[in-house]
C-alpha cells in the first residue's frame, strides 16, 4: 500500500467507527425501517409489493394462455392437415379398373 492512500484508509475508517459508535441505526435507518410498524410508508410499501404481485401473475398467466392457445392450435392444424392427407390417399387409390 502507497504513503499517500494510508492517511486516506485511515480516514475512512475513523469515519465509519465514529458512525457505528455515535448511534448511525437512527441516523441511518428510515421509518419504515426503525421501529415504526404501522407507519403510512409501510402501508405503501405493502400496497406496493401486492400491486406488482399482482402485475407478475397477469403477466405470466399471459404467456400461459398464449402457449396453450399455440398448442391447441398446432393440434388443429395437425389434424386438418391429416385429414387432407388422408382423404388425397382415398382418392388416390381409386384407379378405374
């Protein structure tokens, strides 16, 4: 370590000890965090967290629905694709004798 960046490691670590002696928890911490457990932040916060909750499982039961309407519809072109083929080797196979 270089002469000239101890004096500033120095610093800040007298900082830092000076935060965590001088009570930095109510400095530091904000309602919501320190104590205050039915605070209208929290209830916003709360609020918050149901809200995009509710946004992820509209979004997800989005790609849900659009993957089993995918599915349902390859199995419908599946099947008329069959029943094309099956009724050309119906006519195919008639030959007048």
């Amino acid at each position: 370590m270089s002469a000239e960046a101890r004096p500033a490691l120095r610093r800040v670590f007298a900082t830092a000890a000076f935060i965590v002696t001088a009570g930095a928890a109510r400095a530091l911490a904000c309602p919501a965090c320190f104590g205050a457990e039915e605070a209208p932040l929290i209830d916003g916060a709360k609020l918050g967290v149901a809200v995009l909750l509710v946004i992820l499982f509209v979004v997800q039961g989005g790609f849900v629905t659009f993957f089993l309407y995918l599915r349902r519809r390859a199995k419908r072109m599946a099947d008329v694709d069959l029943d094309a083929e099956w009724a050309d080797l119906q006519r195919g196979t008639r030959t007048p004798s």
